[in-house]
C-alpha cells in the first residue's frame, strides 16, 4: 500500500509476523513500513527510512547496527533483533508495532517498538539530503531471490482470501502530521498494488473505525522467477 504524493512526517503500524525457517542464504522476504523522501523524481534522489521485519538467510546485513548511523537508545530493543514470537498458520497471531516520526523540534528521525511506542534510537537528519519533508509513505512486503532462482514466500506464504489467521496483516495504520499526531488514512490518498499479482495478493479495509482500525492484507507463496540471459 502506497500513500498518493502529499507530506508526511512518519507512519505506524500492527505488522503480523511469520517465520520462515527453510529460506535460502541468497533469499530474503520482508515486511515494512518506507518513508520516502523525493518519491516524485528521480530514483537516485530518493532518500527512504525503513522499519519492519525480515526474514533471510544471511548471518550479516543493513537491517542491523553494522550500518552505521542508527543511533539506539533503548536498552531493551534495537534493529536486528531476534523476533522469536511468530504466528502460527491457521492458529495464534502474533505482532509487533513499529512507528517512525520526525522530532518537530529537532528534526532528527525516531523508531518507536511496541503499542507503548517505546523508543529505540533515531536517525540523525545529517544523514539525509531529500526527508525534510517526506512526500510518501509505503506500507508492504518485498521478496527477493537472485536472477533464475524461484522467489521466497511473502507474509505467512499464503494469499489474502484464505482469510484471518492464515495470511498475513497490516493493522491499526496511521500517518503522522507535523505536529506528531497520529491520524488514518483517506481511502481516496492510499493505492493497494501487487506488482506480481500471480505470486503475492493483496486487498484492504478502508474503514478507520474498525477494531483494528485501517488494515490491509498481503502475501503468497511466491516462486516468480527473474530470468537473466547467459
């Protein structure tokens, strides 16, 4: 899902998460929150920060501290940390709660962990050149494997018609203001979008007032194959 071009000052969600433990070391399948600065021109003046979770192969990556530049304050929660309560396909549903949002007086980016919106560090505003005023929010998931190998799973691997606990959520979705207030999305300012909708679903709720509040659904088993010339 994809907020329509405008200005945003940070996002926050419920993401369900689904554990993958048969993934390849080249593979990796993600679900997150992007705010994205420049998102209306070129690719190379994009600048985007991302917070969710992810699910892959590799023992190292950019999704850890050996980035630099993600300065953490919390004691208990930091990027790259094991998340080891999963859902269970057809059974128990289990979430975390991310929320990114600009400091109105210092301009410096935070990460929040849990319905307390715990902090957990920030982004420094030098490390960007084009989040002064971010002009889309993206909320999804991502797979990727390497060039003729099969893509990974998205989600719970399974697509959104089978339904509540047995495929995978964004819940409670909300953008921030200026003022670091939360608010739900118009249903006439977000785009759901599939970009390979024979491998991984989506579909959405519009209604903020719902329990759980402005929500979408999203994933698939995945398997679509980049093929490269040899």
């Amino acid at each position: 899902m994809k907020t329509t071009i405008g200005e945003y000052y940070g996002a926050s969600a419920k993401l369900i998460v689904y554990g993958f433990p048969n993934i390849k070391v080249d593979q990796s399948t993600i679900s997150q929150i992007w705010v994205l600065g420049g998102a209306a021109g070129p690719l190379d003046e994009v600048n985007a920060i991302q917070a969710g979770w992810n699910a892959d192969g590799y023992d190292t990556g950019c999704y850890n501290l050996h980035c630099q530049g993600f300065m953490v304050v919390s004691r208990d929660f930091s990027p790259g940390m094991e998340i080891t309560q999963l859902s269970t396909y057809g059974g128990i549903q289990k979430s975390i709660d991310i929320s990114i949002f600009k400091d109105p007086e210092e301009g410096n980016w935070w990460l929040t962990y849990g319905e307390e919106r715990s902090l957990v560090g920030y982004w420094p505003k030098e490390l960007f050149n084009n989040l002064e005023k971010p002009n889309r929010v993206d909320y999804g998931g991502a797979a990727y494997s390497p060039y003729n190998e099969p893509s990974p799973p998205m989600g719970s691997g399974h697509m959104p018609y089978e339904g509540p606990n047995r495929t995978c959520y964004f819940l409670n979705i909300k953008l921030v203001n200026k003022r670091n207030q939360l608010y739900s999305p118009k249903s006439n300012r977000v785009r759901l979008r599939s970009t390979k909708p024979d491998y991984y679903g989506i579909d959405g709720n519009y209604d903020s007032w719902y329990p759980d509040g402005y929500k979408f659904r999203y994933g698939g088993p995945g398997g679509y194959t980049r093929m490269k010339d040899v």
